[in-house]
C-alpha cells in the first residue's frame, strides 16, 4: 500500500520554530472539511457537543509607510513599575476615559472620539511635550488588562500607534503591557509581528519589552521562540534582567534541557552581576523533574539555604515533586518530615506529589494509605488525587480498585475531570471492554465534560491496536465533527499503533485516509508516515516519499534523514547508512545533532563498532552534547562486545557530567556481566536499580536469569523468575527458552519439557527457537531416536502445533544427525 499512496506535493507550512526569528509570519489558513459519512454501530451513541471554535485573529494594523521619527522605546515613565496597577497616576481626563470604557454600555465606535479628547485636553495643557499623555496611555491601558479588557486594551493601542503626531507617546512600558496582553489571549504570532515591526522602524526595544515577549511564548508552549528571543535580545546588547532569566529558567526546564546548559545559564546571570532570589532557586529545583536529578535537586536546595533564602512552600513541593518523579519516596517522605518541621503545613500538593510516586513505582497500598492520612490531616483528596489513584490501578491491571476509587470519588462530591475519564476509556478499551468504554462516554456527557485531544488520541490509539478499522474511521470523523483539527500527535497515535503492530498497510490506510478527509500534508506529516515505514525497515517505500518531498518543495528537516537512517538500519542496509552517513559528515545534509545522535543509534543497532564511535566522536567534535540515549547506545555496543575499560569511561562521564543511569544504562551493565565470568554481579545492578527506585522490566529480568542459566545455577534462575512474576511482569517467550536450552543442554530433558508444558498452560506460545534448542541438544547428546520420539509426541504437549511445524523439526534432526 505504501507504494500505491501518491504523496500530493504541497509546500507545508513550516513549523514555528523553524522559522527565523525576524521573518514575517503568516497565519495558517484551515482547509474546509466535508461533510461526513454515517459513523459505525459502535459509535452511534458518540453525539457529543462540538467545542466552540476559537476566532481566528488578524495581525495588528501594518505601520504607515510615511517617514515617521525614530523613538527610543526604553524609558520607563511608569514610577510603579512592578507593583499592582492603580489609576491614581491617571490624569482627571484619563481615568473619566478609563471608567468609561470598563462601562459594559460602552460604544466602541466611540472610542477614537474619546482619546482625540484626550490628545488635544493635553496638548492646550502641556503644549508639544507628550509625557503626561504617555502617563494616561499606560494607565488606560494597564487599567483595561487589570479589568481583562483585552480587545479594547489593545484597540487603545492600535490607536495611538497609527498617529504620527504621538510617536513619542508608545513607552516601552506600553509595549510590554500589549505584548504581554496578547500572550495572555494567545495571540502570540501577533504579538511577534508587532515586535518585529516596531524593530524595523528603527524603536530600540529594552528589556521590558523583550522579557513580555519571551514571557508570551513561554506561556504558550512556545519555547523555542521564547529561547530564541534570549539569544536576539543577548546579540541586540540589551542586558536581561532576574526576571528574564527566572522566564527562560522555567522554559529551560519544560525543554528538559541538559543539567549542565541550565547551570551555564545560571552562571552567566551570576557573571552578569545578577544574583538569584527565592524564584530562581525553586524554579531550578521544578528543572529537576523531567530528568529525574534528584542529586541535582538536593544540591540546589542546600545552596539555596547557604545563600540565606528560607524554603518556602513551594520550594518544599517542588521538592516533593522531583524525588516523586525520580521514584525516591524514601527521600520524598523525608522532605515531607522537614516540611513540617520547619512550620510548612503539607499541602493538597504535597499529597499528591506523594501520592503519585508512589502509585507511579506500583506501591498502590502506600499510596492509599496517603490519601487515607492527608483525610485524617482535614486535606480533601481533589481529581488529581483519586486519578492519580485510578491510573495506578489501572496500569497494575487491577480493575476493581480502579473502579472502587472512581464510585469513591463521585460519592465524595469530587467531579472527575477529562483526565479521569481518559484514564478509564484507556483501562476499558485495552481489556477489550467496548460496551464499558461506551459507558464512560455517557458518563463524560451526564458529567458536561467536554472530550480533549487525549480522549480521541486514547480511542484511535485503543481501535488501531486491535485492528478496528472502521472504528477507527468512525472516531476519526467524528473527532473532525467535534471541532477538533487533526494535529500531527493524532496521526502520530495512529500511525505509531499500527506499526507497532506491524500492521504497516493499515499505517499507510491511516495516512491515505488523511488525505482524503482534506487535511493539507505537512513536514510533520511526511515524518511520521516515515518514522512508521522505519520501523518496519521499508527503505525503499521512504526513498520514494523522500524523493517526492524534495520534488515538492517540502524541505526534508533532521526527523526526515533521522527515520531515513532507522530504516536502512532495520532493513539491514548497511553501505546505505554509511552512503547517508558521509553525506551528514561532509555537511552535504546539515549535520544536525538529531543526525549525529542518530548515527550513534543505528550504528550500535547494526554493532558496528567503528561507525559509532565515528559518529559519537562527530557529535562531541561539532560541540554537541551527547543525551541519555546516546551515551546507553555506546554503553550498549561496549557491552555486546566486554569492552569493560570502554564501558567504564562512559559511565565516568555521565557521572562527570551530572547524567543520571537510566534502566537502559543498568540493562547494557547487566547484559555485559552477564556473558563474563563475573555473571553474578548482573543480579546486583539488579539490586542497585531497586534500590534506587527505578523499576526492572523484563529485559532485566531476563538478563539475569540469562547468567545464572548459563552457568547452571538453575536455583538462582528459578528464584529470579518467581521474584519477576511477583513484581507483576509476565515472562516471555525468551524466559522461558532461555530455561528450556540450559535444561536441555544438560540433558535435563524431562524438566526442559515441562518448561514447554508449563508455557503453554501460562498462555505463552513456544516458538520455533523453543523446539529447536530440545532436537539440537537431543543430537549433540547422541539420542537421535528420543529426539524423533519428542516431535512424534509434540501434538499431545502442544495441541495447537502445526504439520508443518513437526515436519521442518523432523528435517532438522536429520540434517544435525547426518
């Protein structure tokens, strides 16, 4: 199917931060979308309440093409700056002005009548100079954002900015307000153009301005804009102020930048003469969460107490938040006993950072036991409380309690919000419980709750999974009928899906049907129907779609290359991943840090021990900072190959650098010791990882049972398959072979059998690696005719097992025997 979708060759509307800061931007326009087909059976009851559509905005007026005076923007006329807005600085005039316009009669037509009035009360009053009127502007319009009077605040402004006798009258506190105005409408991009305008005429924006900006974009999710306002205003020689950089600290944070740029940020404030305050400090220690820095967090809040700050509550929670986050509830229960000490009674905050570690990490009972005491502390457990609860249940599989802590909720007069009945349509939807799923619908509508992008991301994630076509058409339209836009996290979910399943067809269907449901294909687009043809190593169906992207004007960015690269490596294409490799080498494709980390990737997938460490030592050359992944993907081809001095170096320097060991890490430690003759320290970086908070997953379980099997400490194998049943991971295929070959190879049949026998009964299917290792040991122990005995007999072990199947092993023993 891939080759049969003709890709339309649209030139897609780049994403925002793609595009240079100064150039102009252009609003999107949205494609109409037809009318839409029935929906299936399934989904006849899914009538739900479309939201209403946010009006699209225009850009402000364009500045007048007549030579205007060139205006230092930067002067602050405002004495109380940084306090609450007042009007006592309001002429008579202005706020006569200012109360009628917050009049809910107010005419707007009226509104250039009213402020020529006031233009012309202060020229007979103060003649030529403008400063008292700059004054009155500021008032009114910081009067008009106090009362959230947005439209008309910025109308004001509009106004004013379109007279060419009163250019001296836009301060840069005005800007700051309107800009700031604008970020809180979500009007962003218009409030870039008015920026950039304002900077081509020649005004000399100051810190005031850029910092509303930057502020505007971060609010809105918009963080590289906001990061590449920093760097423009750093080159523009405009000097930040503690309140920039306490912005652009946070934005840091939501980026999950690397610990070491957000300490240089630090550092250069400090270089700067700027010394950090409580702010600073609490926003550093929230900048710990996302990458788990519990050690980090520690360290920030110690040298918050030496330079003299008191912790607050917020420092406290944010605290909580990252030893939650990073799994340490030992250590999260300890801030919560230093919390107290120090005054700070815990919070409905505090509680559920508590609580969400633990039901993060599956202590279930602990976290209960939580909510049980915070009742007891006279704290009302909130929707976060019981979904938080919820979730963990349903992740644990446990149905029930899941159940009981919704009816518990309810009862309590806590109204579930959207995020709980995600959660419930996830639990029912991946149990296969549609007519329940269904219920839940009905529960959002009797509940006025409104479905969000992640409801209808969950019901295509759920369909896709298990190969609901038409369901998956169905919520598709009526996702478009709800007034929903389909983003590119939406096809994302969908595409990812079916490839995960390896359903690459239904992939491209998913796609195909895309288009014709008249969404316009962009960059994004393209990359994730590539990303989904990479997992499956079809290399050739992504050469085409590159090649019709280039022949379409639609630039390839890193993503593009990026997927390109993975597909040639699971389609075992080795010469062209070194083709492509060269190419980003020599700068004939940018060589972007995406690529680079990519190469690093796929090279160690493909063990190919040279091409990485070329790539890794491009990646540090080019002045690139290696992540997680990377570093666990040299440690990973290290490991493979005992290269134990190497794999000590890695590790030296992600301690040296302040990166945290993820599973992954520990996983590739584990695999390396467990082919050496020291196998029995993989069980304890099994106990290291516990110990730490972080939760094993089967490969680590599987590793370790590896080791003691190949050893023949059966014993030690068995003890570690039941502790792995026990935490609640089922074994695979590979767990139980790996007890199959290391019983049959010494000639342990009868156990190497009931191993088999056992798998089945737990609802793992054997596969052919299964039976292969039981004929294999039966011919190196020269008991040919007990090993044709075993496929004769396979039928009663296996009832399922196939002819074919008997056939091919009886083949095998012949083959092995002659």
């Amino acid at each position: 199917m891939a080759e049969q979708i003709a890709l339309p060759l649209l030139l897609p509307n780049p994403p925002p931060s793609s595009r240079p800061f100064f150039q102009t931007h252009h609003q999107p326009q949205n494609p109409a979308t037809p009318p839409p087909p029935p929906m299936t059976p399934l989904l006849q009851e899914l009538l739900l309440h479309p939201n209403p559509s946010t009006p699209q905005t225009q850009n402000p007026s364009s500045p007048s093409t007549l030579p205007r005076a060139r205006t230092r923007i930067g002067r602050s006329r405002d004495s109380n700056r940084g306090k609450p807005w007042s009007h006592h600085r309001l002429s008579s005039q202005g706020q006569h002005i200012l109360h009628s316009f917050l009049d809910p009669q107010f005419d707007s037509s009226e509104l250039g009548e009213k402020l020529v009035g006031l233009v012309e009360m202060h020229r007979d009053e103060f003649g030529s100079s403008l400063d008292s009127l700059a004054l009155d502007l500021l008032g009114i319009v910081k009067g008009l954002s106090f009362h959230k009077k947005f439209d008309l605040a910025i109308s004001v402004f509009e106004w004013f900015k379109k007279r060419e006798d009163c250019d001296s009258v836009l301060s840069g506190s005005v800007v700051a307000v309107i800009i700031s105005i604008l970020g809180k409408v979500g009007r962003v991009s218009n409030a870039t153009s008015l920026f950039q305008n304002l900077h081509k005429e020649g005004f000399a924006l100051d810190v005031y301005a850029y910092t509303s900006l930057i502020t505007a974009c971060a609010s809105n999710g918009r963080y590289r804009e906001a990061v590449s306002v920093f760097k423009k205003m750093e080159e523009e020689g405009c000097r930040p102020t503690l309140i920039t950089y306490n912005v652009i600290l946070n934005v840091y944070g939501k980026m999950g930048m690397p610990w070491h740029k957000i300490r240089a940020l630090v550092e250069g404030m400090k270089s700067a003469g700027i010394t950090p305050d409580s702010y600073t400090y609490n926003t550093l220690i929230t900048c710990c969460r996302r990458g788990s820095l519990y050690v980090e967090a520690a360290e920030v809040f110690q040298e918050m107490k030496t330079a003299g700050f008191v912790p607050d509550k917020v420092t406290y929670n944010a605290l909580l938040d990252v030893y939650g986050k990073s799994r340490r509830t030992k250590e999260a229960m300890e801030v919560l006993k230093d919390m107290e000490f120090n005054g700070f009674s815990p919070s409905i905050v505090s509680y559920n950072s508590l609580i969400s570690a633990y039901a993060r990490d599956g202590l279930l009972e602990e976290a209960t036991a939580l909510k049980t005491q915070m009742v007891e502390k006279g704290i009302k457990p909130d929707v976060f409380t019981y979904t938080t609860l919820l979730s963990g249940y349903e992740k644990a599989g446990k149905d029930e309690p899941a159940m009981r802590v919704f009816e518990e909720m309810k009862s309590f007069g806590c109204k579930p919000n959207i995020c709980t009945f995600n959660a419930l349509i996830k639990m029912h939807g991946n149990r296969g419980n549609f007519a329940e799923m269904m219920k839940v619908f009905e529960e959002i509508k009797i509940c006025k709750c409104t479905p969000d992008i992640v409801t209808w991301n969950t019901l295509l994630a759920v369909f896709g999974q298990n190969g609901m076509d038409s369901e998956v058409s169905g919520v598709f339209r009526e996702m478009k009928r709800a007034g929903f836009v389909p983003e590119r996290d939406t096809f994302n979910t969908l595409i990812s899906a079916y490839s995960r399943c390896g359903s690459f067809d239904q992939a491209m269907a998913v796609y195909k049907r895309m288009l014709e449901a008249g969404v316009t294909p962009d960059l994004s687009s393209y990359n994730a129907v590539l990303a989904a043809l990479a997992r499956g190593g079809l290399w050739q169906q992504s050469e085409k779609i590159l090649a019709e992207m280039q022949n379409g004007h639609c630039k390839p960015n890193e993503l593009t290359y990026s997927s390109l690269l993975h597909a040639y490596a699971n389609g075992k294409e080795n010469e062209r991943m070194h083709i492509l490799a060269e190419e980003i080498y020599s700068g004939v494709i940018e060589p972007h840090v995406v690529l680079l980390k990519t190469l690093v990737l796929v090279f160690s997938k493909s063990d190919l021990l040279m091409e990485t460490e070329h790539a890794f030592l491009e990646l540090r050359r080019k002045g690139f900072s290696p992540d997680i992944t990377t570093l666990n993907a040299m440690l990973s081809i290290y490991g493979r190959r005992q290269m134990f001095s190497k794999t000590s170096e890695i590790l030296k320097f992600m301690n040296e650098m302040g990166y945290t060991p993820s599973l992954t890490t520990y996983n590739s430690l584990m695999y390396m010791y467990s082919r050496s003759e020291d196998f029995e320290k993989s069980e304890q970086f099994l106990r290291e990882i516990m110990e730490k908070g972080i939760k094993p997953d089967i490969i680590s379980y599987n590793t370790v049972i590896f080791a003691y099997c190949r050893n023949g400490r059966m014993r030690e194998a068995s003890r570690i398959f039941s502790e792995m049943r026990d935490a609640g991971i089922s074994p695979d295929v590979i767990t139980y072979n790996t007890f199959v070959a290391s019983y049959a190879a010494d000639s342990l049949f009868e156990e190497a059998i009931d191993v088999v026998r056992y798998m089945i009964k737990n609802g793992c299917k054997p596969n052919q690696n299964t039976y292969n290792s039981i004929v294999d040991w039966y011919c190196k122990h020269n008991r040919r005719d007990d090993g044709v005995q075993f496929v004769n007999n396979l039928c009663n072990l296996n009832p399922h097992i196939s002819e074919g199947e008997e056939s091919r092993l009886l083949d095998r023993i012949k083959n092995k025997w002659s």
